[in-house]
C-alpha cells in the first residue's frame, strides 16, 4: 500500500470510527429518556453494599437502599437492600416472638425478597422471621451474627435456624475467607496446601493507589473494574449483554462436589472438629437463650440431580452422613433437605435444568423460586410438627401446608 492510500485508509477509518461514536452517543443519550434507564440501577456486583467487619471479616451495612440486581444471567431481577441490624429484610419493630433465620447465600440472595425461603415461611406460620443470611458466610460467622443481633434488639429468639450448605467447612477453615476493599466483597485467604492445612493469607493494604490498579496490584483486575464501570453507566453495555446472553444462552451452572472439603476422603486435618465446635456453640446459644435450634442441610444441586456429575462416582450423601451421626450425637435437631428435595426433583436425566421447572437455576448453582417455596413449606412443616414455635391456628396450617406440598409438582 502506498503511502498515500494508506493515509486516506486511516483517514477514513477514523472518519468511520468517529461516527460510530458520535452515533453511540447519541444513542446512548436518548435512552436516557426511555424506560432502559432503569438498567443503569441494576448493579450485578452490589458494590458499597458490604462493610469491612473486625470480628467476621466483613458484613453487610446496615440501612443501604434498595440496589437492583439479577440472577441467572440477569434472566430474574430484583432489589436488594439492608435493614438498621445489617439484614436483607424489613425493619424490625420490636415484634416480642420471633425466630432467627441465620446462613449463607441460599438464605441471604438469589431470589426476590418475596420468594425466599424466610420470607416464605414468615408468610405461612404468620410469625416474624428476622432473616439475617449473609452471602459467603460460614457457620463461625453466621454464630457470631446470631450473637450481635441477639445482643442488638435485646431480645430472645423463640427460635434460631441456621440454614447450613456445604461450603461451610471450608468458610469456617479458611476464616475469615473474604474482606471489603473500595465497597468491593473480595477474597482475602485461599488455600495452599489442603493436606497440610496451611493457607495462603492475603493481606489487602489500604488505600490502593490508581497505579496499583493499573499494576495488578489490586484485589479486582482492571478488566473488571473497566467492566463494572460501564456496566453501571452506559444503557448500551447493558443491552448488548443481555442480548449475547439470549443469543448464546450459557450452559449451566452445576456444583461439583468435589469442590467442597465436606465431600473429600482426605480433609484438611482438624477442619471437621473445629467446624463441629462451631454448630456445638450454637446449641449452646439456643440453650442460653431458652430458645429451640434447628439446622436445616441445604443439598448442592448435584445432590438433587445425581446426573449432572456425568456419570461420576462420587459419595454424594457422604458429609449428609458425617454431620447426621455428629447432629445425633450431640442431640441437635436438623433437618436433611437432600430425600425431600430428591422427592420433588424431576430426575430425568438431561443436560440441563430448567430454571422455571426446576428446584435450582439453570445457569446458577443456588435455588430457583420453585427451590425457595419448597425449603419455606418444609421447614415451616417442620417447625408446626414438632411445635418448635407456637403457633396460631396451628392445625389449619399445618393441613394447608400438605396440601400445598401435594400439589407442589
């Protein structure tokens, strides 16, 4: 190419590259003025909406307004928000009975307010559930919630409900596992050698300047940040990600057990009685508290669905075992979810779930809505049978309930 046509090449590539620009901008400024504003509110990774905690790690910041966000590939949005005690859950208001609902992501996120299992069992018993989950919490720092609220609205729990998922060994092992950096939920420990015990603790010095961000020298990279930025500030970003996630709709989402320490034949020495010493300690509260414990075991949705391992061999009721015989042991009442979700599980064997039809979402490992309403019908059936709470009416929802579950397919 000569010198001259190549000119006139750049010079009318950037005459191209400029229009499409200033066409962008245009464009991006006239959905301003149109109902796709509202995606410039929903913000997938809810920065600011967690604080750096001394004693847990990190929680959530009391009284944040309501943050939009999604699940499943942005296939369900909904808000989410804190209330004065750091919760995910309306205000409470000095209600005299109440029971304390206490866990991880399934019990903190994933699903709007109105479909999670707290909301769902508040709803049906007609008795306030102070839902206090926490996204990447692990039982040590779901007890020490448990105490702070506790100590906070001086008030005894009827009941405490500690909804377990089997990540929690390793929270518990690798405490406290993730921090707060610029408003950002990120790690702050992994694991170095699993055998051994040893971690890899990381420590996150603050302030990070501009120029460690463009070093790596930043718990984010700056491909994430740059994302993150237009993300929440251009409509365009976001209707072009949506579209590739309608074109090219992701594959699935599914929890290899494998994952967890809890499945391991070889676990890291000591993990499983520290981490027993933890739901020990929750007894112990309850008792001190005069209060009735329940621990309900949250199943990974390889669990339900046997066939998305692909046909590997794998114990999959292996930890179900260890804590159910530590549970009778120590006289704790619990409550497996794992038969009862296998009972309502469509178990055809296929490559994918359905998020509509199935008890988890597709193309995320946590329950769907249908996931949320049965663990809300079967632990409140649990807590009317075995009168852990009284409640009004007792009998009359209770039979409301089996029929609810009857008809639940």
């Amino acid at each position: 190419m000569t010198p001259g046509k190549l000119k006139r090449f750049l010079a009318n590539l950037t005459l191209i590259l400029a229009s499409l620009l200033a066409v962008s901008l245009l464009l991006e400024a006239a959905l301003r003025f149109t109902p796709y504003r509202r995606l410039l509110l929903r913000d997938r990774h809810i920065r600011y909406y967690y604080q750096f905690d001394a004693a847990k790690g990190f929680d959530i910041r009391p009284n944040v307004g309501k943050m939009r966000t999604s699940v499943d590939y942005n296939s369900v949005e909904y808000d989410i928000w804190s209330n004065e005690l750091g919760c995910f859950d309306e205000p409470y208001r000095g209600e005299p009975d109440l029971i304390l609902l206490v866990g991880d992501s399934f019990t903190h996120s994933y699903a709007p307010f109105e479909d999670k299992w707290g909301t769902r069992i508040e709803k049906l018993l007609n008795y306030r559930v102070l839902k206090a989950g926490v996204n990447g919490y692990g039982t040590r720092q779901e007890l020490l919630k448990a105490r702070e609220i506790i100590t906070r609205i001086h008030r005894s729990p009827r009941l405490i409900i500690v909804g377990y998922f089997w990540n929690d060994l390793d929270d518990d092992y690798s405490f406290p596992n993730l921090t707060v950096v610029d408003g950002y939920l990120v790690p702050s420990a992994r694991y170095k050698d699993p055998r051994s015990g040893r971690l890899s603790v990381e420590t996150l010095e603050k302030p990070y300047t501009f120029w460690d961000k463009l070093a790596g020298n930043y718990p984010l990279s700056f491909r994430e940040m740059t994302n993150f930025f237009l993300e929440r500030h251009l409509i365009l970003v976001n209707l072009i990600d949506d579209s590739l996630v309608r074109l090219f709709p992701p594959h699935y989402s599914y929890t290899s057990p494998l994952d967890f320490t809890a499945f391991s034949q070889t676990p890291p020495a000591g993990a499983w009685v520290k981490h027993e010493e933890n739901l020990k300690a929750f007894q112990e509260l309850a008792a001190a508290q005069g209060a009735e414990l329940l621990v309900v075991l949250i199943p990974t949705n390889t669990q339900v669905y046997p066939f998305l391992t692909g046909g590997r061999q794998i114990d999959l009721e292996r930890p179900d075992r260890i804590l159910g015989e530590f549970f009778r042991r120590e006289q704790i009442r619990y409550l497996d979810l794992l038969p009862l979700f296998r009972k309502y599980a469509d178990q055809t064997p296929r490559r994918y779930l359905s998020s509509e039809k199935d008890l988890y979402w597709r193309a995320n490992s946590h329950w769907s809505i249908k996931g949320e309403h049965l663990a809300g019908l079967l632990v409140s059936r649990e807590i009317l049978e075995h009168n852990l709470v009284q409640v009004a009416d007792r009998e009359r929802k209770l039979k409301e309930i089996e029929e609810k579950l009857n008809n639940f397919h």
